[in-house]
C-alpha cells in the first residue's frame, strides 16, 4: 500500500480521538463488493518507508522472481465459529496512529492481527510489544514493504527473513506467486492476504471507508485496514463506527492465529 507522509494536523486530530471524540460520520452509499479469501483485489503498488535507517543489500545471484499470472489465495486454515471478523492492520507500528488504534480496539474489547514492517519494528520496539501485550497477534509484512515479484530470490528470502517473527505473512500490495508464498512456508508461515480491501491508504473519507467495511462484513471475513504509512484519522474514525455497528449485529472480534 502506498505510504504516505503524516500531515502537519495530524496529531491535533489524534489527541481529539484519543480522548474519545470520534467524529460521527453519516455512512457513504459508496459500498465495497464483498469478496472471500480466493478472490484477490486489485494489486496496488505501495512505496516503501522514506527517511529509515538503510540495510545491507544481498548480491543478485539470480532473475527476479516470476509475477504469478493467476490471482493467489488468502489462506487462513481457521475455521470461524460464529460470527467472527478478522481485522488486520497494515504497515505499522507508527508512533502516532497504532495506539490510537489500540485503544479504539480496547474500547469495543476487540482483538486484531497487524501485519508489521521490520524496519518499522526496530525504530518503534515497544509499541511492537505493546500490540502482543494487548491480546493482538502480529504478521509478517517484510522488512521495508518492497514488491517482492520485482526482487531477486535471494532478496526476497532476506525481506522476509529481517521481518518480524510470526507464523503469518502478507505480501506488501498482494504481490506475490507460488515462489514466494513457498519462500514464506520454508520460514514457517502461510501466507495471509484479505476479503475485504478498504483502499483506507487512499483517504477516501471516513463514511466510504466505514461502507467497505459494512458491505464486506461476513462470518470469517479478513478486512484490510491500516494503522501506518499516513494519516490514519479516517480510518480510526471508521472503526470507531463500524465496530459499534456490527458488534450490535453479533459480531466477534478476534485475532488470527500468528
């Protein structure tokens, strides 16, 4: 997902939602199709982290690995009991938008899965920590958000190596093939992608992001949102809303088993 720098207001906004005022935003008719965990959206391609700490590069020892040209399956391998949501947090930890996000979770008592950038890790340790510490589970989601069907084997070996440790990984921008989700199961984890793309990243406004979210909504549904790469107070807001709403409608909120 493109990553986007976090604009000049953003902290004046996060301290208005962190004190419990959400905006009350009337629902879009904008409504995402709901899909199911073997149909793939629209890859968009993402921009890695600016302004990080650099990392050694591997040799290209080989041809970049092939671009899959059928669409990939997100496996998951738990079986939902009940009404139960899957909601997943990408390119985080961010010092400003994912505690933020931990307390609007905490605040519906619902539990999520973010998929991190390791190079996000090693600048914000603790928060890492924190997610773990708050009954959250924490994925895979590379080093520094590369298109891995651009990258050289062994270079895809060392995105995924140098990101966190977990049993779930997600492709940045749901690029990947059958190559690369072998290279993830050599390391111990399946690949995770999602039902549910909210285009969050895009800031299409609150309400449109809220009627993905709602029009996507099924038992065992992984929804895609984001805690880093920009200024998340649409999405905080949309959360807000939208667990209120489908908890009413007997929802669960759990995390997935990374």
């Amino acid at each position: 997902m493109p990553l986007h720098p976090v604009r000049l207001g953003c902290v004046i906004v996060a301290a208005a939602i962190a004190a419990g005022v959400v905006a009350q935003i009337a629902t879009s008719p904008h409504s995402a199709t709901p899909g199911n965990h073997y149909l793939a959206s629209r890859p968009v391609t993402g921009q890695r982290p600016t302004g990080r700490p650099s990392h050694p590069k591997p040799a290209p020892t080989t041809a970049p690995v092939p671009r899959s040209t059928t669409r990939p399956a997100a496996t998951n391998n738990q079986a939902p009991k009940g009404k139960v949501i899957y909601f997943t947090f990408d390119d985080g930890p961010q010092r400003t938008w994912t505690p933020i996000v931990l307390s609007v979770l905490a605040k519906h008592h619902a539990k999520a899965t973010f998929f991190q950038l390791g190079i996000q890790i090693a600048e914000l340790p603790d928060l890492a920590a924190r997610v773990r510490a708050e009954g959250h589970t924490i994925g895979n989601h590379t080093y520094d958000h590369k298109s891995l069907t651009t990258l050289t084997p062994a270079k895809v070996r060392w995105e995924i190596e140098h990101g966190p440790k977990s049993t779930c990984f997600r492709p940045p921008s749901r690029e990947t093939n059958a190559q690369i989700a072998a290279t993830a199961a050599a390391y111990g984890m399946r690949q995770i992608l999602w039902d549910v793309d909210t285009k969050d990243w895009s800031e299409p406004g609150a309400a449109s992001i809220e009627s993905a979210i709602m029009h996507g909504a099924r038992p065992g549904a992984i929804i895609l949102v984001h805690d880093g790469g920009g200024d998340r107070s649409q999405t905080v807001a949309a959360l807000d809303r939208s667990l209120t709403r489908l908890a009413r409608n007997g929802y669960r909120f759990i995390s997935l088993p990374c």
